[in-house]
C-alpha cells in the first residue's frame, strides 16, 4: 500500500498536479522507504529528458527503464531490502503474539472466562442456525410441500368435538368422488409399520407405509432405479437407497423378488433416494401398495359401516388451481 501511494505522488509531481503537501508527504514516504529511491530517480531522469525525442526513441528508452529497474529489483542491495522488511513484519507478529500470550497468562481466569464464553457463545448461535435452517427448510425436500396436505377429521369422539389424523379407508375414495377437481392427488396411507423382509436366510425388518399409487409422484420421489409408477401391483415394492443396499449390496435390486412377511413375494420396481431427516416421510424405508395393505386385512372392505373405523391416514395436494381455504371444511 504504501508503495502504491509513492507512486501515485510521484505521478502527480512528474504531472505537475502535486500539492505541496503531497510533495512533502512523497519526501517523507522516500526517507521511510529507501529501497524505492532507485527507481524514482530513474524515472525522473527519463522524465526530465523525453522533450523533444521521436516516438521510437521515446519507446526504446523505455524499453532500457524497464530493463535497468528490473536488474535493480533483482540486485543483491534489493533482496537484502527485501529480507529486511520481511523480517521485520515476522518480528512484528511475533512480539503481537508474545504480548497476548503473556497477558493471557498473567490473567489465566480472566482469559479462561472470556474464551470460554466467546467459544460458548459461537456453538450456540451455530447450533441456533443450523436449527433454523432445519425449520424453515422442513419438507422443502418435495417440489410441491406448499400444496400437500393431511386430512383430518373433525367430529365427535366419545361425547367430545376434536380432530384427529386417523380416518376411515373410504376417505380418499369419497374426496376423489366428491371434490376431484380441486386435488392433483388424494392417496390413502396405512400407518408406519416394521415388516419382515426375507432374502434366503438373510432377515431384515424394516419400516415403511403402504400407499395409494399416486404418492411417490406426489412426494416426488427422486428414483434412482424404476419409476415412479412402481405401486399399481399390489405385489410390488419400492425400496429406498440405504434399505436396497442394506439387502443387496452394490448389486442392482430393480425386479428382484423379496418375502414379505415369510407369506408371499413381491418384486422391486424402484428404489429412490433417502429423504432427509427433516421430512415427515423420513422413515420411509420402503413404499408398498395400499391394494396389498386391503390384501392381508380384508376386514377393512367388508365392514358393514365403512365409516365406523378410523384405521387409516389421508394425504392430498391441492391443485393448483386451488387452495386451501376451498378445501377446508368439506364434507
């Protein structure tokens, strides 16, 4: 910096726009800085002598200036100035780090509580961060998060008016009859459940829901293998990344077979990627169709009240070109 400023000075000298507080400002920075004297002086040589020389002697002047300076810097006098200065910055920052050392030792509870509280102090705005970011990023993961939503159901409940999230399994099918035009999907969802997967010998419980066919488009699952269309046999599984390495290794699960339950097999027609902790579905483990979930309780079909049983979960997204307040208290 401060040879930058020399050198602007001098511009302003050699152009006869300096001030006399800048010519004694230049003087002075000259006498702190020694090593520059060279290249001034050489610059005001050449200066004082390009009046009335052609164009190419002018540049082949030059070309000398640049050259002289340049084996000036290169000298032994300009390293040893060079050497100087540096050491004399390293000489600097170390007694900087002496005097803070000392004066950390002399007051050692003093510094402890200080440092300690700065430390203390930058974990939890950290900590307070990275929490914020996990809220204000919740279910972002799905394209459409502001548009899906979960039904619930307002009634009467043992004499008593509340809502709950439990509904009965003809509630998608009612929604979809009844309002169609104002949901992109309506998909009917078991509650999260561990089951046994078999491969051979080999045993693995692990946790999913079973779902109406719509819902991996509707969480816009992003499929590593298969598509997103994978639910519509009711013998089928999507598996997720972590789950189908778990079972397979690195080899390609795309239309294995796997028992499910030690009852039946069913074959793989995708995996997608892991959804992140900060999601509802994060435990999903695996995706199965709702139509095996009617398979194996086929009391839900032959209820005499359908109404009567609350055994299920509702999901939607709203279309778009509606929105919530169209939806809200429906019947």
């Amino acid at each position: 910096m401060t040879e930058d400023r020399i050198w602007l000075l001098m511009a302003r000298r050699l152009a006869g726009e300096a001030s006399e507080e800048a010519l004694k400002e230049l003087e002075k920075l000259i006498e702190e800085n020694p090593g520059i004297t060279y290249q001034l002086e050489t610059i005001l040589n050449y200066w004082s002598h390009t009046k009335n020389i052609t164009k190419e002697q002018d540049n082949e002047a030059l070309r000398k200036l640049l050259a002289r300076i340049k084996e000036r810097e290169t000298s032994d006098e300009a390293v040893l100035i060079r050497e100087y200065e540096n050491r004399k910055l390293n000489f600097m920052f170390r007694n900087y780090f002496k005097t803070a050392w000392r004066t950390l030792v002399r007051g050692k509870g003093y510094s402890a509580i200080n440092i300690g509280g700065l430390a203390i102090g930058m974990a939890v705005a950290a900590l307070i961060g990275l929490w914020v970011h996990d809220e204000l990023t919740f279910n972002k993961y799905h394209k459409n998060y502001d548009h899906i939503a979960q039904v619930m159901q307002h009634g009467n409940f043992n004499g008593e008016w509340d809502s709950q999230t439990a509904n009965p399994g003809v509630m998608g099918p009612e929604i979809r009859a009844k309002h169609g035009s104002d949901f992109a999907y309506v998909v009917q969802s078991s509650w999260p459940e561990s089951h046994l997967f078999s491969i051979g010998d080999k045993h693995f419980l692990k946790r999913g829901n079973f779902f109406e066919p719509d819902a991996p488009e509707m969480l816009t699952l992003n499929m590593l293998k298969g598509t997103r269309a994978g639910l519509k046999d009711p013998y089928s599984i999507m598996l997720s990344a972590s789950t189908a390495e778990a079972l397979f290794g690195k080899e390609d699960p795309l239309h294995k077979t796997l028992r499910f339950e030690k009852e039946r097999d069913v074959i793989i027609t995708g995996v997608y990627e892991d959804l992140p902790a900060n999601t509802t579905f994060s435990f999903l483990e695996f995706i199965m169709p709702w139509d095996m979930w009617l398979i194996r309780n086929p009391w839900a079909k032959e209820m005499a009240n359908p109404w009567g049983n609350n055994f299920s979960q509702t999901f939607v997204q709203i279309a778009d070109n509606a929105d919530y307040g169209c939806c809200v208290g429906k019947n």
